[in-house]
C-alpha cells in the first residue's frame, strides 16, 4: 500500500474526494462508474477549512506519504502560503511528486525552480493524467521508470533485433560505472580516515607541546573543524549510498531485458542467507566511522569545557 498525500486548494476538497481519490483507490473507473478495482493507494488528505495548526498536520501527513499529487485548481495561482508551502517541504524531503492539471490551468509559480546550471526556470514535477498517476502508484513497488529512448519503444519488434549488442554494450558500461562508484567510495574513505587521524594526532601534539592558555581555544578550533569535516564525510556517503541504489534499480531493469537477471539472483540469495539475522547495509556500516570519530571530537570539546569551567 501506498500513501499519496494529494496537495489541493480548499475550494477543490470535493472534486478530491469525490473523483480523485476515488479513482486511485479502485472504487470508479474514469469516466465515473463503479467498480470493484485493486487499491493500492492510502490516500492522505487535509480537510477544507482546517484550523490554524494545518502545517504541522500536513507535514506529518507529508512525511508518512511517498507519493505527493499537487491538484492544480482556479486558484492554485494564488495559494503560495499554503500549497506552495507544502509542494515546498515535500520537495525538500525528496518525495515523489506530480502534478494534476486537468483543467489546463496555469501552472504556479511554486512548481518551478531555478536550475543552478542554465540559471533557467523549470518545473520541479511533471504533469501527469490521473491515469498515469495510478499506473504509477499500481507500480510502484516495482518502479516505474523508462530505461529505452523513445525511438526505440518505437521500433517493431524484428527492428530491435539490429540493437541487441548495442544494449549489451550499455548494460557493461553501465554496470563498470557502478563498480567505479564502489572505489569512489573507498577513496572517500581513506582520505576522511586519514584527516581525521591526523586531526587526533595534531590535537595530541598540542596538548603536549604547548603549555599556555592558547592551546584552549586551538583544540576547541581543531575540534569544530574536525566536527564539520565529519558532517561532511557522512553527507557525502549518503549521497553515494543513494546514487549506488539508483543504479542498482536501472541495472536490475537492464536485466530485465537480458537472458539472466544475476543481481537480482544475487539479492535472493542473499535475502535467504539474512533471513535469521539483520542486514545492515554497506552504507550504514561506512558511516559507523565517521559518527566514531565525531564522539570523540565532540567529547573533547566537553573535556575542555569541563576542565576551564573547573579551573
């Protein structure tokens, strides 16, 4: 089951619950009748007219959701502080998001953000028919993504033939660039690991060698410094965490097309190997270091602290 938190003016409370969650949840077709469909959408929504407490209710529901649907009403134009709030912090927490407009509406300007490389406007979300919409939510466990260019998905099946290798091709490049992310990561590791025993060793030598007041305020400077890197080095290992899922995601759908589906194999055997014990995942064992090296820093600071407050 999927939760779709569904963004709406309050004027549109009723088209939502009368037509769209309707729709996602299997009860009518399209074009309204009922039906006795699959539901694989929790719908969440917010209440027309709800008290002044409606953020702290939305981000909650914002926060449960993975899908977010942002229905494009008359005056959606106008509805920055409160939809263009929500599209805000959905946004913000990486949830999927897309966008109804089945009235061709303007789009507002929430929904857009300045590209940081073509300095140009664009869209945070696609549109989406509420068909789409509900294939994606229906799919969603799987994933619904497009791996083929659009001139391939239309060629005639005896065309794509021709293309056989190439796709081989692309699946061994592919698959290369996952392995070179893996010693990315190594090489992350080894230099935050080198920095940070430096750091130690740095702060031990001062202790040692200077004796005035001044060695204080370096150790609580090393200390921060050595904090912030720290902070660093655990954004930068998530940020490859995810990358390495996503091209795990595409390369198990590249097999899909292909005579054997070897890491998706892989993952079963491994899921049987794990059922009696609890898999912890490479990233969150690479990050054990990093949160090691910031007790200790931070507990310097604490030591300092302790040790002026007394003396």
């Amino acid at each position: 089951m999927v939760n779709v938190y569904i963004v709406h003016s309050g004027k549109d409370y009723e088209y939502v619950k009368n037509k769209i969650e309707p729709y996602l949840t299997g009860k009518i077709d399209e074009n309204g009748h009922a039906i006795n469909g699959e539901n694989n959408a929790n719908i969440l929504i917010l209440k027309s007219g709800i008290p002044s407490r409606w953020k702290k209710q939305a981000l909650k529901q914002i926060k449960m959701a993975q899908i977010v649907i942002v229905l494009i009403g008359a005056d959606s134009f106008y509805k920055t502080e409160t939809m263009g709030w929500e599209v805000y912090k959905a946004f913000k927490l990486n949830k999927q998001i897309f966008v109804l407009n089945p009235q061709k509406y303007t789009i507002p300007d929430f929904l857009s953000q300045l590209d940081q490389f073509s300095q140009k406007k664009r869209l945070i979300a696609e549109q989406q028919t509420i068909k789409e919409v509900k294939e994606r939510i229906d799919n969603f466990a799987h994933g619904y993504y497009r791996i083929f260019s659009r001139f391939y998905e239309e060629m005639q099946e005896e065309e794509r033939t021709s293309y056989k290798s190439a796709l081989l091709d692309q699946y061994k490049m592919f698959q290369k660039s996952s392995e070179d992310l893996v010693s990315r990561r190594q090489s992350v590791n080894s230099f935050y690991i080198s920095v940070s025993s430096t750091m130690v060793a740095l702060m031990g030598l001062t202790m040692g060698v200077i004796q005035s007041q001044t060695k204080i305020y370096i150790m609580l400077f090393m200390c921060v410094v050595a904090i912030i890197l720290d902070i660093s080095w655990l954004n930068i290992l998530d940020s490859y965490g995810t990358l390495n899922s996503a091209k795990m995601k595409v390369i198990n759908l590249i097999e899909e097309q292909l005579p054997m589906v070897l890491y998706e194999a892989e993952w079963r055997v491994m899921s049987d190997k794990l059922n009696s014990k609890r898999y912890v995942s490479f990233t969150e064992s690479e990050k054990r270091i990093p949160k090691i090296f910031m007790i200790i820093h931070t507990s310097i600071i604490v030591i300092i602290l302790v040790h002026v407050l007394i003396w």
